[in-house]
C-alpha cells in the first residue's frame, strides 16, 4: 500500500478536506448562566427575604456595573459592558418607581410613561448591543455605542417631557388588535421586540457557540419574566437585575479562563491545563504523547485550513479515549493523554484503539471550484463519483511514572522519547517506554 504523503502528492493544492462537522456546543456553555437564571426565578418568587439578602440585593447591581464593568474595559468586552448598562438603567428607573410606591403606597403620576418605555427600550437596545459584534477599535466601539444609547434615550426623554400623555397613549394602544392576548402583561410593542431580540441571540449563538452568547440569551429571557412582576413580586426587580448582570459578568470571566486554558482550533485543553494537572496527579499514572504523522508535508500539499481540519479530526478521536484519559493539545501537532491512577498494560488498548480511530477514518478531498450546494448533493456526488480519500496517521509513545522519577516532566519526557522510537519504527504505531523497535506495536497505514 503506498504511503500518506506519496498518496496525498496526487492531489492538487486547491482541493480542500471534507469532515462532518464536530460539535459546537457544549453544556459548559450553559454552566453559570442557566443556575443562576433558575436561581433568580425562585429567589424572586419568595414573598420575603431576610435582611441580609435585601440589603444584597439593592447593592449588587450597583456593584455589578462597577466591578464587571471595569473587567470588562481591561479585558476589551464592550458588548458586554454596554449590556451592563443597559439593564442597570432599567433597573435605576424601575426601582425609583418601586421605592416611591412602597414609601407611599402609590405610583407616581410618571409610573406608567416610565414602565412603558422600559419595556421598549430595554428589549430594543439589549437586542442590538447584543447582537452587535466588537468589530472596530475599543474605543470607537465605545463612543459608537454611546453615542446610540444618547440618541435614543435622549430622542424618547424628549418626547416623554414634550408630548407625556401623548406618547404613553400611543405605547400603551393596541396596534395589532388580531396579535394582542389577553395574557399580555406589557406593552404589545415590546413582544415583537423581545422576539426579535431572542432571535438574533438566539441565531448568533448556534453560529458561533460560546458562554457569553448563551448568557446573553438566557439574560433576556429573565428580563422578560422580569418586566411583568415588577410591581407584582416585591423582589423580582432586584434579584432578576442582579443575577442577569451577574450572569453577563461570569460568562466574560468563562470565557478568560477559556482563553488561557482551552485550544481555541481543537477545543481541547491547552498547555497551561496540562501544566496544571500534571502538579496534581497522583503517585501512578501514564503520560502519552501522540503526534500526527507526516503533518508538515500535508500541510505544505493542502494547505493550512485542510492541516486545521486534521488536527480538529484528531482532537475529536483523541476526546473520546477510554481508561479514564483526557487529551491535551500540546502544541502544533502534538497531543498528550494523561491517564492518572493506571499502568501502561492497562492504558495500551484504548490507546491502540484511539490510534485505529484516527487511522480509518475518511478524509474526502474535493475541488472547492466544484463546492455542492447542500449536503444531499455532496452525498449523491460521493456516491456516484467516490471521491478520493486520504488517511491521517498518528503515532503514539506512552510512559508510566517509576519511583525514581521524581515528577511528571520526567514521565513527560520520557513519553516524548518513546514517540521519537514511534516515529522511527515506522509511524502509526503506540511504543512504550524502553521498548525499541522490534518491541512496536504497528499497522500498516490503509490508504483508500
């Protein structure tokens, strides 16, 4: 059978890699968000709280925009400090309504114009700041955000002192008598807007997964139990405020640990998780290192968007290793396994079986002039044409930690010796520690 890289030389370098796509999404993304929406729902149902939590509560969003707000200026995320902001004004305007009829035992002759256009404004401009991507330079994307919140807060205030009676009448008519139920408790124009808003979160989170879109969406669906209960629940302002906020806040702090703990390309842990868990292994454990074969000249051959797609397929292979391993992108094209508490015998197969994984999976290269329309047709053309295909390869050397060594760099390096033996013993094959060449484990790369 002839070798990956002389198979791969027949094919040009404007053909690309097809792999079903890995999976996005993932339940981490929910982690803090969805407890804490589930959270502020039942706190704020409860008909009193104790003075220690009412106390919170009126401080922390305050806190809140202070606090999250400059973590979000450091760390550049203007989308979410804008949010921020937007819910803390709605909360400052309700909740001086709130307090002059708790002191006084009625609303304020303003109550329902203000109410309104919360109601209004608050899905409006929560939608569009959230949907907004961070695109520009910080600090025009903070005066171009600015500068929308003016003109729209400034065009209603000046509405709302010039035309009150008039303008509350128009946002409290019904405008769509065949849309309005009896179960709307705002405003009719505030639930196309919050719908509209929900969408696009909605849509901008399946394309591009990731903690602060969940929480932005998870956020506007308590806004919107919110608004309703306001007057109704005592504490459902407050708690819903705080925890919307907070969620936005602990999402940004997700994603930073994201960021310095996760491969971005592969969605594997990265070096500095590897670092870590390596200080906190046990006595016994086994230490591998898998390198993809022959990467450099595939990648020079296809170029670096079909090397990304490889290394993606490998991580995927790599994730669903047993023994109780967990992979790690190491960097380029290296991975390590850890597998604490096991030996080498009791590591092998399922390293074996993670190699044969990689190996007989089908890498499909087609001509990207000739790109199908839908996946349908892409099925029927590899039916009727058989694409040709490719095979990756990987390497393994594994090592288990000895008593003499004294911690897991040594165990590390030794893995990293044993996959140089892997290498030289002919490639696609698992070696372990002290084994030579004659003691691999190895098959023949299939290539299709």
């Amino acid at each position: 059978m002839p070798s990956i890289q002389a198979k791969c030389r027949i094919f040009p370098a404007d053909f690309e890699l097809t792999l079903p796509r890995l999976a996005a999404y993932r339940p981490d993304h929910l982690l803090a968000a969805l407890p804490l929406l589930l959270a502020g729902l039942a706190v704020a149902r409860m008909e009193s709280l104790s003075e220690f939590f009412q106390s919170l509560f009126n401080v922390l969003p305050t806190l809140l925009l202070l606090l999250g707000g400059a973590f979000c200026v450091v760390y550049g995320r203007q989308r979410e400090l804008s949010l921020l902001v937007v819910v803390y004004l709605t909360y400052f305007l309700l909740d001086t309504q709130t307090d002059h009829y708790r002191a006084h035992g009625h609303v304020r002759a303003d109550a329902a114009l203000v109410f309104h256009l919360c109601s209004l404004l608050l899905p409006l401009l929560y939608g569009l700041y959230g949907a907004w991507r961070e695109r520009s330079h910080l600090l025009q994307d903070m005066v171009a955000r600015a500068a929308v919140l003016l003109a729209v807060g400034g065009t209603f205030l000046a509405l709302a002192r010039r035309f009150p009676e008039g303008l509350q009448g128009w946002l409290a008519e019904v405008h769509w008598p065949l849309w309005h139920g009896q179960w709307m408790n705002l405003i009719q124009l505030a639930y196309p807007l919050f719908l509209i808003a929900g969408v696009l979160l909605l849509v901008q989170y399946l394309r591009q997964p990731r903690p602060l879109h969940a929480a932005q969406f998870l956020g506007l669906l308590g806004l919107l139990w919110m608004l309703p209960n306001t007057f109704i629940l005592p504490h459902a302002l407050q708690v819903m405020s705080s925890l919307v906020m907070l969620m936005l806040v602990a999402a940004v702090v997700h994603e930073a640990y994201q960021m310095a703990y996760r491969d971005e390309l592969t969605g594997l842990p990265g070096r500095r998780a590897l670092n870590d868990r390596l200080e906190r292994l046990g006595r016994n454990y086994v230490i591998a290192m898998a390198d993809v074969d022959h990467f450099k000249k595939f990648n020079d051959t296809h170029g670096h968007d079909v090397g990304d797609q490889v290394l993606k397929l490998v991580a995927s292979r790599l994730r669903r290793v047993g023994g109780g391993g967990k992979a790690y992108r190491y960097g380029g094209e290296e991975f390590t396994l850890v597998f604490p508490g096991k030996s080498i015998d009791e590591c092998r197969a399922h390293l074996e079986a993670v190699r044969d994984a990689v190996e007989h999976y089908p890498l499909q290269l087609r001509d990207k002039q000739q790109r199908p329309r839908s996946d349908k047709e892409g099925r029927q053309r590899r039916r009727a044409s058989g694409a040709a295909s490719v095979s990756v390869t990987i390497s393994i050397g594994v090592a288990e930690r000895e008593a003499h060594q004294r911690g897991a760099d040594e165990v590390l390096r030794s893995a990293d010796k044993a996959l140089y033996a892997a290498k030289r013993a002919g490639r696609n094959c698992v070696v372990a520690q002290g084994e030579n060449r004659r003691g691999a484990v190895r098959v023949k790369a299939a290539v299709e």
